[in-house]
C-alpha cells in the first residue's frame, strides 16, 4: 500500500443579520445567529492523486455556482476541478446558495463575499496541511431521522412523520488522526433534513450543529457532517412533526440525542491504519421522457389564476409548464438523456457516492446492499442541486417531493430515474 494522506481546513462563512434564509419562503430573513455555519474541506492523497470532499453548512448549491467554486478552489489548490466534490448539509437556516423559481435566485452578492472565497481557503488548507495519516470508521443506528411522507385519512402525502415508511438508521463516523496521534478530522455521515427548528429566523446549521459540536468538544478535533440521502426524511421532532415551526429548541433537543449517538459510534474505533485511495470517474445517464401535448400544457397553464402571486412549489410548477409550452413552440427537442459527469471515491472499504439530487432514504440501503464495501455513503445535494429523486414507488404516492420532481426541470426524468441512476453508479465503480 502507498502513502495515505490527510489534511483539513474550515472557514466561516456566517453572514450579517439581515441575510435571507433559503428552503422555506423567498422572504425569510435572519434576525439573529444560533450557531455559525462554516465550510469544512478534507484532502486526501496517496502522493499521486488528491480528492478534496468539502461540505458546506447550506441548503443547496445552484449548478453553476457549484461548477464556478470547484473551478476556483481548483485553481487555488492546484488539483483537478473534477477531484473537489462539494456538498451541502441542507440546513434550512442559511443563505441562498440555491438560487430556485418560487424560493427566489442565488444571493450572489453572499456567494461572492463569503461563499466562493471560504471553499477556497478551506481546500488550500486541507491540501496544504495534509500528512500521514491512519484513518478509523464505525457505525451506529440512530433514530433522529424517519420518513417525513406522512399519509392522511383521505390518501394525501404531507411534509410530517410517517412511522411506517422508510428510512436509514446507520449512522457512520470517521476519525482521522495523523500517525503521530494528533486529530485531524472527524466525518459524520447521516440522511436527514436541516428542518428541526423549521422556519427560524437564526443563522444555524440545525440540528447537525449541535451533533458536530458536541462530537468535537468530545474528541477534541474538528468535526463536520455530510449529508446523506434525506429526500424523503425529516428530523423526528417531539411536536409530531419534521419541522420546529420556527422553534430553535426542537434543533437543540434532536441534536443532543444526534450527538450521543455520534459519540457513541466515535467510542467504538479502535482500529486505526492507512487506507488505499481509489477515484472512479464516469458519465451518468438518466432518460428522459418526451414532451407532452402543447394543448394539454396550455390547458394547464389556463386554469392558473394570478401567476405573479405564486411562490415556492406553486411558482415551481406554473414555470415548469411555462417553459415546456415554449420549448414545444420553438421545435427545442430535449434529447432523450441528461448527463452529468462524477467522481466518486474509495478509502478503504468506504465508498463515497455524490449525487446532485436529494435522494431518498431507499436509495442509499439499495446502494448499501449492491456495492462491495462495507460503509456505503451516498452523498446528496453534492457537486450542484436538481431537486428531488424519489423511488417510482412515491411517485405514485405523489406529495411535495414528487411535484418538485415532477416540475423543477424543463424535461422531465422517466419514473425509473432511480433504479436507473443506481445501476449507473455500480457500473462506475465495476460492480
């Protein structure tokens, strides 16, 4: 085996009160801070290949912003754009970074001052303070998350607590620590939605704050959380929702409980050695479905009244089907495929798998169960957002996340999109 290697950096990236807050309404604006967000990048290399996974405390992060600062922390680092996977942790208490019809566009001005320069210096420091290192991983279950598509009487899916429906317990720690001892990082991976304080108006990374916090306090080394497939699940709040309805102290209670988990995964490492590096990289493929009808869309477009007073999945749909009758009208034919290039990369017996979707639940215990590692983390909102990527099972259910796949893209995915996004992945890495 060659040298293993690791380094990590962090950068705040809090902005001043009065920043608005992205995943709820576009008018949502911060009126104090919880707890800082920040930017945590972690470098690893074998001497001949770097791979930098960063994870930044926001909702989601727009295509072309997520394209524009891997370009830019690329330059700054001195590795390949397509070596820099950038994730989100999907607070619902941070800026805009998203940038989505309805929620309202990216907050460039953010993006530039705080956003774009932070995940630059945080590469450069991983990749600058990288050494040997020997790396340690455990898993644990946690019921923090549960599947959020609650059923009512009447056969509705609605955003609560759904204690029947799936969901991914495993909770897996990393710890990295350089060979003469000295922390360098831990890594918490875990599916579940930012939303236990729900609509607050304090800059917070949510419950997973907490978790990390208290984690790092604990070991005392730095400590950040990657996102998991959380499409479909929500935090397991007392209220009996997903979310705190403004209420910071629901993100405080699910956090400790997150964190005694975390620590309790932490205390179960015992073995530490160095690790071999792997990168598969490839082109995804997704079918598309072709365009429907122009009098069907424009029937459609007509039984919406006031337009310009929609927002968030009402606005979403309405441009979905503004922008499919124009694309008929001008002959635009979308192809019957969307590609998107990745990279996904082994440590060992880790395998982490980026998707630029938010996946749900069933997803990564598929992947669990196919790919020939022993810690499966797939990795949502990662390297760009294109919304939601439910099982063709939900889709008939219908509810939130099916409409925001159903309408958040000019052309639509085919119902299979996940089983076919799946195999896309193994065949990526050879399984």
């Amino acid at each position: 085996m060659g040298v293993f290697l690791c380094g990590a950096g962090r950068e705040d990236i809090t902005p001043e009160i009065g920043t608005g807050l992205f995943g709820y309404r576009p008018d949502v604006v911060s009126d104090g801070i919880h707890d800082h967000i920040n930017v945590t990048a972690v470098a690893f290399s074998d001497t001949e290949t770097t791979f930098v996974l960063v994870t930044c405390d926001v909702c989601e992060i727009d295509n072309d912003l997520a394209t524009l600062a891997r370009k830019e922390a690329s330059g700054a680092a001195g590795i390949p754009a397509q070596n820099i996977v950038l994730s989100a942790t999907h607070t619902h208490s941070a800026p805009n970074v998203a940038g989505l019809e309805g929620w309202g566009g990216v907050d460039m001005e953010y993006a530039e001052k705080y956003f774009i320069p932070a995940i630059k210096k945080a590469s450069v420091k991983a990749v600058n303070s990288m050494k040997k290192a020997v790396l340690g991983v455990s898993s644990t279950s946690s019921n923090v998350g549960m599947n959020r598509r609650e059923i009512t009487r009447d056969g509705r899916i609605i955003l609560g607590q759904n204690p029947w429906g799936v969901y991914d317990p495993e909770m897996t720690v990393i710890a990295i620590k350089g060979e003469d001892g000295e922390g360098i990082v831990n890594m918490v991976h875990y599916g579940c939605h930012g939303t236990a304080a729900g609509m607050n108006t304090e800059i917070s990374r949510d419950w997973s704050g907490i978790m990390m916090d208290r984690l790092e306090k604990e070991s005392g080394v730095m400590t950040a959380y990657w996102q998991g497939c959380c499409g479909d699940t929500g935090p397991r709040n007392t209220n009996g929702l997903t979310v705190g309805l403004g209420d910071i102290r629901y993100a405080e209670e699910l956090g400790g409980i997150a964190a005694g988990d975390a620590i309790r995964a932490y205390r179960q490492i015992k073995n530490y050695s160095p690790k071999e590096i792997k990168l598969f990289s490839g082109t995804v493929s997704i079918p598309l479905k072709p365009l429907p009808e122009l009098n069907e869309i424009e029937a459609k477009i007509a039984e919406i009244k006031d337009p310009d007073s929609l927002v968030n999945i009402d606005r979403l749909r309405y441009n979905h089907l503004v922008n499919v009758a124009l694309a008929i009208k001008e002959g635009r034919n979308p192809g019957s495929e969307f590609k998107f290039d990745t990279t996904i990369v082994s440590i060992g017996d880790i395998i982490i798998m980026p998707f630029p979707f938010e996946m749900f639940s069933e997803t990564g215990l598929r992947l669990r169960r196919y790919a020939p590692f022993t810690h499966v983390l797939a990795l949502s909102n990662s390297n760009g957002t294109n919304l939601y990527l439910p099982t063709k099972g939900e889709i008939l259910n219908g509810g939130y996340e099916v409409e925001c796949f159903l309408y958040g893209h000019d052309f639509n995915f085919t119902d299979d999109a996940e089983t076919v996004i799946i195999n896309e992945y193994l065949r990526i890495i050879g399984a």
